[in-house]
C-alpha cells in the first residue's frame, strides 16, 4: 500500500514543472524595461540564456536537490563559506523584496492613472501607494498567501497580457509598420550605457528556477526531467517575453518607450483608443502586481526567517504566528521599509521612480545569486561524498565555466546597472539614486548582521 502511495505521488511530469516554472519566474512589470533595450535585446536574450540562464538553472538545481533545507541560497552559502557569509545572502535575497514592494507600489499608481485618465496627486498617490503596500503586508500574514489559486490566476492574466501585446503588435506591424527597426543590423548588440544598464533585466527575468528543484522528489526521474525543465521552461519565458516586447516595439521607438507605463501605453497605441479591453488589460495587470508579491513573499520570507533562527539575522525576523506558523515579523518588516521608500520617493532625485527602486531591488537580488555560484564549487569539494540526487554533468573545466561565467557576469551587470560610466547628466540622474541605495543597504544588512550576532551569544 505504501509503494502504490509513492508511486502515486511521484506522478509530477515534465509538463507540470515546465508550466510551473513559467508561472513563477513570468514577471510581466519587468517586459517593458528589457523592451527599452531595443531590438538588440533578442541578441541579449538568446547569449544570457546559453551563457547564463542554462548553468545558473543546472546548479541551483544540484544545489537544491542536495541540500533541501529551508534556507535555501543562505543554506548553501553558509554552508560553504560560512554564516557571516550566510547572512549577507540572506539579507540581499530579503531585502530586494521590500524594495520590489515599493516599485509595484509605484507602478500600480501609474497605471491607475493610465487605465482610468486620472491625474493622481502626490499626497493622494502616496495614500494609494501605502494602500496597496499594507493591503499585501496583511495578506502576506496569512496562509492564504499559500494558496495555488492566487497563482493560477495570476498565470492566466500573464499570458492573456503577453498574448495581447504580442498578438496586438504583429497586427500593428502587419497594418501600420514597426516603430523601430528589427532587421538584422539592428538585432546587433549595442554597447552604449543606457542599453547595457537594462541587461540587469534579462537575469532578472531568468531567477527563481531553484523552485523546480524542489520537486524532485515527485518525479520519476529528476535526473532527466530537471534539466528538461529548465531547459524548456527557459525557452518559454524567453519567448513570452521577447513576443511582448516585439508588440511594444511595433508601437513605440525603443527610446521613448518608459520602464514604467510602457506596456499600457503600448496597449493604448495598438488598440487606438480608450475601450473596455484597455480597462481588462489594465485590471489584469494591476492583479499581477499583487500576486506576483504574495507569491514571491513566502520564499524571500522563509530565507530570512531561517537566518535569524541560526542567530545570523536579528530576532525580529524570526517572531511566528503562533497559530500559522506564517513569518510575522519579517512581512511586517516588508510593509514599514516599502512604507518609508514611498514616502521618501517625491525626495528622489530621479525622474523615474519606478525605475530608481525596481533597479535597485534588481541589484540586491542579483547580488545574492552572486554568491552561490562559488558555493557550488566548494561545496563539490569539502561535501563531494553527499548523495546528489541531481548532479550536474561535464568534466572539471566544463563545471568550473559555467561556474566563474555566470559570477562574472552577474557582477559586470551590477556594474552597469548602479554605477555611472559616461557621466552624462541622464545617466547620473538614473544611477547615482541606485548607487547610494545599495552602499545604504550593503551597510544595514551588515549592522544587522553584526548585531544578530551579538544578539545570539
């Protein structure tokens, strides 16, 4: 009786993770950014995905599968190097999250005004801004934050709005010509600084895959259906992706599409006027936003709530529901920080806030991921005889590439991303904000870290 249960259990076919994995790393907020790439980002798309997506999906699953702890990136970096260290991947895996909070807070304002022709206020768009922040705080509380139906829904209105602006823009191109250039030429990668600072984008779109890890143990053969699944489950979000960001294209030359309203206001150029669709869009959309948070909030959460129970991140960031169990002191700790950044925003040298903070949680999650990819190597060292039930084939060289070429350049993309190099006034007033905001949160994570350790002697 208890084989058939097993049996029964590990019925998790390929399909199943493909289509998971695609619901969960689809962030349909990040298409209009790596659409201001300009036809050049299909270059981009097709080399991060050989050169980074494949090894990064490939060892976060070894690494998952092996080490199956809660802890997950700040498991496997403790691990290997330590708890300090092990903290520091936990506080940048954490921190991004508040910081995404507040970006989507912003985002959701916007497209208000675009979808129902308003002109909000700033201290009414704060309002509605702080609104949407606790309204997901308070759902986050609770184990309805683990419901499938949140993420099931959310993936139907992803695909309804890539479908859209796709289909949309092959239409527009059909019927009135493209708005940029897609010939081959231009597909050709540009290395100006404004391009270059939104590949930061491309790997964000690629994280999240450890999730397909974690079903190893309901799958005949994880051995073979992991790499195929993420494998395929790459390919799709690519591919959902680069057909949004063509529709954009076809409506809008790449320089003048914003990081922000660009997805609206491409809807609103392919469909020619204000109607109902545009409202639907704009409605899915904004559901999207709030979902894509709560599904994401358990994970961020989790991490951070495991740190402080090893003494590596302060108390507060493990204080539990006492009937669900559910993280309470680290989501309420997600509202106050997001709370305070959009209050602070109006203060932001930057014209586009949007951009300002969905950057720099950008870089912050980057960063962890940073870390893990020279946990791998130590760990194949100093744990080489723990049973790996997935484990990522190739020959020594082969490993030690698609090691140290995601690290690298995972670390070139921060580069590009937060510090200025033409010292052009645009560029200065994009990047600096950034700049500042992650020396901010590299010194904080490193207070807390210090005092979590104080705290646990």
């Amino acid at each position: 009786m208890e084989a058939e249960t097993m049996q029964e259990k590990k019925q998790f076919r390929l399909f199943d993770a493909v289509l998971m994995s695609v619901v969960v790393v689809l962030v349909v907020e990040s298409a209009a950014p790596a659409a201001a790439i300009g036809p050049s980002q299909f270059f981009w798309w097709g080399a991060l995905l050989l050169f980074f997506f494949l090894p990064y999906g490939l060892i976060s699953a070894e690494l998952g599968t092996t080490y199956n702890d809660e802890g997950g990136i700040y498991d496997w970096v403790k691990r290997a190097f330590g708890r300090k260290w092990g903290g520091r991947a936990a506080w940048l895996y954490w921190i991004n999250f508040p910081i995404w909070m507040a970006s989507l807070a912003v985002l959701f304002n916007e497209v208000i005004e675009q979808i129902f022709r308003v002109k909000i206020g700033t201290g009414m768009g704060i309002g509605i801004e702080l609104l949407f922040i606790w309204g997901v705080t308070i759902i986050c509380c609770y184990p309805i934050a683990d419901s499938k139906w949140i993420l099931n829904l959310a993936a139907i209105a992803k695909v309804i709005i890539m479908l859209s602006v796709g289909g949309l823009g092959i239409y527009h191109a059909a019927t009135h010509g493209l708005a940029n250039d897609f010939s081959g030429t231009a597909m050709l990668p540009k290395f100006d600084a404004t391009s270059l600072g939104y590949i930061s984008v491309i790997l964000f779109n690629f994280l999240g895959f450890e999730v397909v890890a974690t079903m190893a143990g309901d799958m005949k053969n994880p051995k073979k259906q992991i790499p195929q699944a993420i494998i395929w489950g790459g390919v799709l979000i690519a591919v959902f992706y680069l057909f949004a960001a063509f529709g954009m294209g076809a409506a809008i030359p790449s320089s003048q599409l914003s990081t922000s309203g660009g997805l609206m206001d491409s809807i609103l150029l392919l469909v020619g006027h204000y109607n109902w669709f545009v409202v639907t869009i704009g409605v899915l959309f904004m559901y999207t936003l709030v979902s894509n948070l709560v599904s994401w909030s358990a994970g961020v959460n989790y991490v951070a709530l495991y740190a402080a129970k090893n003494n590596d991140l302060p108390k507060i960031f493990k204080k539990e529901s006492k009937k669900s169990h559910m993280p309470i002191g680290v989501t309420i700790l997600n509202g106050v920080i997001a709370t305070v950044l959009v209050i602070a925003a109006p203060f932001i040298p930057n014209p586009n806030i949007f951009w300002a903070f969905f950057s720099l949680n950008v870089v912050a999650l980057l960063g962890s991921y940073i870390l893990m990819f020279p946990s791998f190597l130590r760990l194949r060292k100093i744990d080489g005889d723990r049973e790996r039930p997935f484990k990522v084939p190739g020959r020594p060289l082969m490993i030690k590439l698609m090691t140290w070429i995601p690290m690298v350049l995972l670390i070139l993309t921060l580069i590009l991303t937060a510090f200025p190099l033409n010292g052009g006034q645009a560029e200065m007033s994009s990047k600096i904000p950034v700049l500042v905001g992650t020396v901010i949160t590299i010194i904080i994570g490193e207070i807390c870290i210090n005092y979590a350790e104080k705290q646990g002697k």
